[in-house]
C-alpha cells in the first residue's frame, strides 16, 4: 500500500507554527544582539593586559566551542536549579543561546581586531588617546567590517541551532512541529513543511545581515 | 534504592561515548567519500550539475540538522525503508558532512593558483589527471587544518542525534540523570567527556594552521 501524502493536514495548525517562527526569531534576535555584544567584550577582554581575565575569556571560549550546544542546554535548564538559579524554557533558550554565540564571536571578533594595522593603532597613541577610545574610534569598526560574512554566518548557525531548544519544552519552531505531529500524525509532512520554513528564515535572516553590515560600514560620515 | 556513585555514572557515560566516538568516525569518513565525489562533479564544469551540488550545499547549511534527521527518520519508513536509530542517525550525519566538507575543499581546491590549470591543460592532461597530480594534491596541503577543524563539529553534531533516541553520551546523561536525580553533576560530567574529545581535535587544528601559515609566508 503506497503512503498517501496529506500536506493539507496541517493547514488547520497554521497558527502553532507562526507562533513558532515568532518564538525563533525572538531566540534569534535576543541571542544574536547579546551574543555578538558579549562577543566584543570577550574580545576586548582577550587583549586585556591583566593576564587573569584574558586566561579567563581563553577558557570560556574553549569549554563553550568543544562542548555541544544541546548539552550546554540541559546544563543550564536541568542543571542550574541545583545551584538555586531557576529559569523559565525561554530564558534557558536565550542564555543558551548567547552564550554559545559569544564564545564563538569572541574568537571571530578577535581574528577581525588582530588585521588591524599596529600603525593604526601607534598613530591613535599619538594622538593620546587612551585604550578605550582607541577601541571605540580606530580598532572595532574596520574590525567588524572584516569579519561580518564570518559573523553573519555563525549568527544563522546559531538561529537554525535554537531548534533543538524543543527539548526543553521552549515553544519555538521546532516545539510547534513537534507538537502538530502529535495531533495528525503526519510526522513526515510537518517536518518537510517546517524545514523549508527554516530554509526561508535562514535565507532571510542571511540578507537582513548583509543589508545592516552595509548600513553599519558603508556610510562615509563618522558616527 | 541503589545509590549511585561518581564512578558509576562516570562509567556508563564513558560505555555511551564509544558510540558518539563511533559515529563520528562512521560519519566523517562516509561523509568525506561523498564530499569528494560532490567536490569532483562541482568542478568538472557542467553548470546544472554546479548548480545542483551548489543547492545540496545550501539546503544543509541552512537547515537545522534535527530537521534532517526527522525527515529521514520519519520519511524513509513512508517509502518502505524501515530505519533504527542509528541508521537514520548515520545518513543524516553523513549527509549534512558531506555538504560542509564540499564547501570547505571547493575553497581550498579554489585556492590553488590558475595558472597550474592552465599549465597542466598545456601540457595535455585531462579533467581527471590534472586533479590526480596537480590540483588534489597542492589543494589537501591547505586542507588539513579546515578538516580536523570541521570534525569538531561533527562531534557536536552527533549529540543531536540523541532526540531521535540514538543511544550516544547525550541520550546515555539523560537516562542517568532520570535515574539518579543529580543532572548538575551528569550533564556536568558529558560536557567534560565532550571537552575530552573535542579539545584536542581543536588544537590539533589550530597547530595545522599555523604551520600552514608559517610555511607560506
């Protein structure tokens, strides 16, 4: 007996699954705005002069980028609670979520502020201008500039990572998929539907990046 | 009931990290095999065959890898082809290796100078033997590092593997931390064994690279 395909089945759950691409994009948005932020201070703390906090930055990044992303999820959701810090499915996603991508864009970060040129940075000391503005008007503009595709990417694998955020019962995506499975039993169907959602959201998400690293870096006046 | 101790969980997880091991390996060879033969057709120059590697490519890198494994869990069965775990777990590791390892090498293969096409086509090779013993081999030198680099992720990769319920470290800590009650020392514990593996892969890496760079300059 051949498998009758029902791709109608899962009209009806249209809503579950918009509010699923709303969740998601929340994850994304929240993970990539405060990850690739955290991403820049570990970076700024990676040239640190005080060797402790860079040593610290250098193992963060390490535990972060050798240990899988789902793991660091339960360790967070299941394993927190232990220590008395209690969070809800969406704020474990969340930190989750920044977290990994920090530690990811630390590194990238850092790569990016390494190609400066040490004239550049030799003629702001000149100027007397002290650490800080050096970093905010000379080394983390040109800095980013270089390294956006690389961030942009790690920024998309990020947001198609959240999917595995429905095992914590965080109701994204994933979770809605999940969820309308159980109802119709059309496993095969909703996947196939939600993953060309995914395709979409990552596609979109890629060009939103691409339009705001040219806004950010194109401009000729100084901010 | 029984009390568990550190050595009992350290112990089971250690049994279930054979698998995460096993299933890397499995998965990366398997996956580099047909990267290499993508890789081939993508060069060899018929452009619907280019386009078609060039959508395999960006249906993987943008798709979650969970998503995968569901359609061919839950899709294969559909088509009379009934899938453990574990099968399901193998292709869909394999096939979303392949397709990051086939950008990796394009690059790489991208890399090797123009002008060593254009000599070796002078001096009448054909598509395969200017691969065989001018391209492939200037072209694994840059990489080596990107390479081992990668296979970290297919590690990582693997722990996702646990929600279509393949027994690996992952699955193996949950099952731990039903019984036991203790997740903040279990999972604690799998990110460490995770760390063990990955680690040094990662700075195996990293030496590569710079002695890539050492080289070139």
């Amino acid at each position: 007996m051949a498998y009758q395909f029902d791709f109608g089945s899962i009209l009806p759950h249209w809503k579950l699954l918009l509010d699923g691409v709303v969740l998601t994009t929340e994850l994304a948005a929240v993970g990539a705005v405060a990850g690739v932020g955290l991403g820049i201070l570990g970076a700024w703390a990676r040239s640190s002069r005080i060797p402790v906090i860079s040593q610290i930055v250098a193992v963060y990044v390490e535990l972060i980028r050798n240990t899988p992303f789902l793991v660091q999820l339960f360790f967070i959701f299941f394993g927190l609670p232990a220590l008395g810090v209690k969070l809800s499915e969406f704020q474990a996603a969340a930190l989750a979520m920044v977290i990994n991508l920090g530690a990811y864009s630390t590194e990238i970060v850092r790569a990016g502020i390494q190609a400066i040129p040490q004239g550049q940075i030799e003629a702001a000391q000149s100027l007397a201008m002290n650490r800080v503005q050096i970093f905010r008007y000379i080394v983390i503009r040109p800095a980013l500039k270089k390294i956006w595709p690389a961030l942009s990417s790690q920024v998309v694998i990020v947001m198609l990572g959240s999917s595995v955020c429905s095992q914590i019962a965080a109701e994204e995506l994933t979770f809605a998929a999940n969820y309308i499975q159980g109802m119709n039993f059309r496993a095969f169907e909703v996947y196939f539907v939600t993953t060309g959602m995914y395709l979409v959201m990552s596609i979109v998400l890629r060009q939103i990046l691409k339009i705001f690293g040219n806004f950010l870096f194109e401009r000729r006046h100084h901010a | 009931m029984p009390e568990f101790t550190l050595w009992d969980i350290v112990y089971n997880l250690l049994l279930a990290a054979r698998w995460t091991v096993l299933l890397s390996l499995v998965a990366f060879v398997m996956g580099g095999f047909v990267a290499l033969v993508l890789l081939l057709v993508r060069t060899a120059g018929n452009p619907w065959a280019m386009r078609l590697v060039r959508g395999y490519v960006e249906l993987f890198q943008g798709t979650p890898l969970l998503m995968q494994l569901f359609i061919l869990f839950f899709g294969l069965p559909l088509i009379g082809i009934d899938v453990s775990p574990w099968i399901a777990a193998m292709l869909g590791l394999t096939l979303f290796t392949s397709a990051f390892l086939t950008e990796i090498w394009r690059g790489c293969v991208e890399s090797v100078n123009k002008g060593q096409w254009e000599a070796s086509a002078t001096l009448g090779m054909n598509f395969t033997q200017q691969m065989r013993y001018i391209i492939l081999p200037q072209a694994l030198r840059i990489a080596v590092a990107p390479t081992v680099g990668f296979s970290v992720q297919v590690v990582k990769g693997t722990a996702v593997t646990s929600i279509i319920g393949f027994v690996e470290l992952t699955k193996a800590g949950t099952m731990i931390t039903n019984a036991t009650y203790a997740p903040f020392t279990v999972y604690g514990c799998v990110a460490v064994l995770y760390f063990v593996i990955c680690y040094p892969l990662s700075l195996y890496a990293r030496r590569l690279e710079g002695k890539l760079h050492n080289v070139s300059r």
